[in-house]
C-alpha cells in the first residue's frame, strides 16, 4: 500500500477525469445491479399474478437498461484510458528526470539497461492500474458486495452456499499467488540482463563482427531469451490455473445454487422469480470473484513493477544541490583544492589530505600511472562525487555550497571515448547550447578542424551522423566532441585524454586550435602525449592519490631520480618505438 501512496500526487493531477469516470461507475453498476431485480418483478408481479397491463413497460425497462449501460461503460472507459495515459506519461517524465538526476555513484552501480526497462517496461505495466481492466475490478467489487448482500436478503441458505463457494476462491488465491509474484520478479531481473546486453552489443557492433562474436552473441541472446520466457511462462501458467481453479469452484457452486433453489421452491418457500433472480446475483458475485481472481496475477506483476518504478523515483541524489543555492559566480577560474579527502569506499581511501591550487588561466597536466586518481580530481572538480572532507574552490567560492546546475555550467569536457548523439552535425555540436548561432557554431567546428569535412558533405551541418556516431571514424567523433566543448565557451576546460584516439596529422592541426582555446581559460588536461604535457604551464605528477612533483616541464626533468623524469623517458621509449 505505501507504494500505491507513492503515486497518488500522479493521480491527483488527473481527478477531474477521474471523477467523471467515478460517477460514471457508479451509473453503470446501478444500471447492471438493478436487470435483475427488474426480471423478479417480472415474474412474480407481472407473469404470476396476470398483470399485462404493465408487461409493455416492464419490458421496455429492460431492453433499455443493458444499452443505456453498455454506452456509459464505454465513454467512461475512454476518459479512465485518458487518464491512465496521462498518468503514465507523468510518472515517465519525472523517472527520467530523476535518473538525470542521480549521482555518478547511482549510475555506477546501475546499468543503462535496467534503468531504461524500468523506464519504459516497468512504467508501462503501471497503466494496469488506471486502466479500463482496473475500473472493471472496482466496479466488480460494488456488484459482488450489492450481490451478496441481495441473495443474503432473498434466500439465506443459498446466501450460506455462496460464501463457501467464495471462502474455496480465497484457498485457492493464497495457493497461486506467492509463484506468481515469485515469477513475475525473476522475469523482470532477466529483462534488465537481457536489455543491459543487448544495449552493450548494439554499440559495440563493430567489435562483434571485428572477433566474429556473432553466433556467440546470438546464442547468448537465445539462451537468455528461452530462461526470461520459461520464468513468464510459469507466472502465466500460474495465472492460467488460478482461473482454471477459480471456474471450476464458480461452476460447482452455481449448480449448487440453483438446486437448492428449486428444492426452496417446490417446499414454497421461495418463488421462481426469487430464484431466477439469485441465480443472477449469484454469477454477479462469481463472474467478478473469477476475474478479481484472474486480475490477481497480473496485478501481482504489477506491483512488481511498481515498487521497481518506485524505487527510482524515491532514490535520493548523493550528490545534491543545497537547498536555495546561489549560482556560481564565473570570475577569473582559480581552482583550490584544500585539504581533500576521498575514497569511493570508506575502506580504501584514495586522497589523503591532497593539496593544490591552479591559478587562473593556466593549464594543468595530470600525469602518473593507470588509477593514480588523476580523473577522479576532474570529477570531483565537477561534483559528479562528494568530497569527506576539505574543500574544492573555485574563485574562493566552495562548490558544495552552490548550485549544481550553475557548477556544471562552468565546465567543458573531452573525454577519451568521444559522446556523440543519433542527430546532425549541428545538433551534436550545439548539445551544451541547443539554440547557438549558426555563425558560433561554424566557427566551432573550424576550430576542431571539421570544417573542411563538414563542407564535402551534401547536407552539411544538417548532415545525420548515424547511431553513436557510426558514419564517423573515432577522430572525427572526437572532434565533434571538441567543438562541442569549444561552442560552450567553458570558464574551466577538462579533457581526459582528449588526443588519444587522434593519429598524428590531426591531433597536430587539433593541438594549434587548442592552443587558442586554451589561451587565457583554466585547463585541466590528462594526457599520457608529450606534446600536451611539455607545452602545459603547470605539471602534476600523482601516484596513489598523492601528490609528488609539481611544477613545469623543465623543472620536473632537473629532479635527479624524479617520478617524471622516469615518466618523461618511458613515453619517449614509446614514441621512438612507434615510430621505427
């Protein structure tokens, strides 16, 4: 139930619908439950007693009420769909919102896959909820009350006969229903395995066929096909036979019923409209126990994907922004790391303590071994992960205290494996300012050398560049993420080993443009290039989350022994040999 109150603001949004959709239940369940009082009438008041005076308009009654029912029933189907589709776009849009949301941390232990099932699938299953099948069990709970209670009124021994067939539906339930939830979990932990892989392999396509994955892929996909189906399978069939179960009870006790009726009768204890009558308010009751019964599973599958949606929307950021933060004010760009402590687990800490100031308008190369912490320090510059302790400064203004939205603002980021979107040049290029001149954003791509390609192509900017970018070689890729970062015209400029993937024409034309974007702007550059790490105004040497050399390239080589000067001669080893 906690989850369900989880969705009723979703629900107050749309009330007037739902309102509607109320009162029109209740006209339709009032029309259904009074057919057969109408048809008692029938037969003791009218057929038994002679009175055909009345037959016209009895008759009239009931030909009219099945057809006034039917069209309230389907109008109010519409509006109830209305409302359920709003309401699923509504609990869309704030879970997507929400997973943008989330902290680094949350992203890391949870697969794009299992989050875009839980976005579409599990959302989608929620519409079961608020659905026309839903007003359906609601309108079968009034008529299986007003029922009950009417064959309670009418004959209480067949009332009696009703309730045990009932109380056998309630065995029944309790059989099924923990296989079917048990299920229905399992099958949907195998669909987040089964998106999360398919998502890995699509965007990996060229290294399937690149090792000729393809049959292994395929039998893996099947293999893991065949176990999500056997696990739906077995919920359905569970669903199967709880109906199946459920029908037989209804079937034996509607017999029974009718039996004992007609015994009533002939002892003249009850009239044959009395008996017609209960033997519709007994199916009244049994029709809506067999589809309560059968709703049950899918219901049961539901609240599975609820509580999955639920969980998303009530995760709380780790990395939040401070309530009423004020912006952060882009001045000059000096970056101070005071003091800071950090460690993705409190069991391994990786900065103990670690200093560093970056004066405005410099540019700072972070070298060291594989898993030293130079990217963490850029990450956590962006508060992406909260420091334990110390402080991180920008212009003397402390970024866990300002908003994040403004924080980030201030950043343009390269990374090693170049991000480009299904879309145009233009739109990739403009994803940090979507409505740039079209002037900017030309001089964007100039300035990371795709002008010259841009122009040969017939569409130009307009040009789309395919799925994840699979029209462009990696370079071109990650020149279009270097004119992204250009256009946003950042107060603060990272690039995580920006070049790597560059061959060296284009990483030499690339370097000239940067040094122009560079001039002037704070940089933080990690790169393993000698051409990136002599020409920086500041090196940084770390080796497990410490600091141990710190200053320029000529300083650094003078240090007899120095960590970077035996950095130094193992790239230049790797330069020579590749170039033999």
């Amino acid at each position: 139930m906690d989850m369900l109150k989880r969705l009723l603001p979703y629900l107050r949004n749309h009330s007037k619908r739902l309102t509607i959709g109320l009162l029109g239940m209740g006209v339709f369940t009032a029309l259904t439950l009074a057919q057969p009082l109408f048809m008692r009438y029938l037969f003791n008041d009218v057929v038994e007693v002679g009175r055909w005076d009345l037959l016209p308009a009895v008759v009239l009654l009931i030909a009219a009420a099945p057809f006034v029912a039917s069209a309230v029933q389907f109008l109010n189907h519409r509006i109830i769909m209305r409302a359920g589709y709003g309401l699923i776009s509504d609990v869309r849009l704030d879970m997507y919102e929400r997973i943008l949301g989330l902290s680094m941390k949350y992203h890391q232990d949870n697969s794009s896959g299992v989050l875009v099932n839980r976005l579409m699938d599990d959302v989608s299953m929620i519409q079961r909820l608020i659905t026309g099948d839903t007003v359906t069990l609601f309108i079968d709970l009034i008529i299986f009350g007003v029922s009950m209670g009417v064959v309670f009124t009418i004959a209480p021994v067949l009332g009696l006969v009703l309730f045990v067939t009932l109380v056998l539906y309630v065995f029944a339930y309790r059989s099924f229903a923990s296989r079917i939830r048990a299920r229905s979990t399992s099958y949907r932990r195998m669909q987040d395995t089964i998106s999360e892989r398919l998502q890995e392999t699509i965007a990996g396509v060229r290294h399937v066929r690149i090792y000729n994955r393809e049959l292994l892929e395929n039998t893996s996909f099947v293999v893991r096909t065949e176990q999500s189906l056997d696990h739906a399978m077995h919920s359905r069939l569970s669903s199967v036979g709880l109906g199946t179960a459920c029908t037989l009870i209804a079937g034996y006790g509607s017999a029974a019923v009718m039996i004992i009726g007609l015994i009533q009768v002939l002892q003249g204890n009850l009239q044959y409209g009395d008996v017609f009558a209960v033997n519709n308010f007994v199916w009244m009751a049994l029709n809506p126990a067999i589809r309560i019964t059968n709703m049950a599973g899918q219901l049961t599958e539901t609240f599975v994907s609820v509580r999955r949606v639920v969980e998303v929307l009530d995760e709380v950021p780790s990395v939040p922004s401070a309530p009423n933060a004020p912006d952060l004010v882009r001045d000059e760009g000096v970056v101070e790391f005071d003091n800071v402590h950090f460690a993705y687990t409190p069991d391994n800490p990786l900065y103990r303590g670690l200093n560093l100031t970056v004066p405005a308008g410099s540019t700072v190369a972070l070298v060291g071994h594989t898993g030293c912490g130079k990217t963490t320090l850029t990450t956590l510059l962006m508060r992406h992960w909260d420091i334990q302790g110390g402080q991180i400064r920008i212009d003397g203004q402390d970024i866990s205290t300002v908003n994040l939205r403004s924080l980030r603002r201030t950043f343009g980021v390269v990374l090693q494996d170049p991000v480009v979107f299904d879309g145009t040049f233009r739109e990739n290029i403009a994803y940090g300012w979507h409505d740039a001149p079209e002037h900017l954003i030309a001089e964007a791509a100039r300035a990371a050398e795709l002008g010259d390609l841009v122009a040969r192509l017939p569409d130009g900017y307009d040009t789309i560049i395919g799925t994840h970018g699979v029209k462009l070689s990696v370079g071109e890729k990650q020149r279009v993420s270097i004119a992204r970062a250009i256009l946003k015209d950042p107060l603060i400029l990272i690039m995580d080993e920006a070049t790597s993937s560059l061959d060296s024409e284009s990483e030499a034309l690339i370097q000239r443009a940067l040094e122009r974007v560079l001039r002037g702007r704070t940089s933080f550059v990690v790169a393993h290039r000698l051409s990136t790490i002599t020409k920086a105004d500041m090196i940084v040497v770390m080796d497990s989350g410490a600091i141990i050399e710190q200053g320029r390239h000529e300083e650094l080589l003078r240090i007899p022994g120095g960590h970077y000067r035996g950095l130094y001669e193992e790239l230049q080893g790797q330069v020579k040999e590749s170039t033999t």
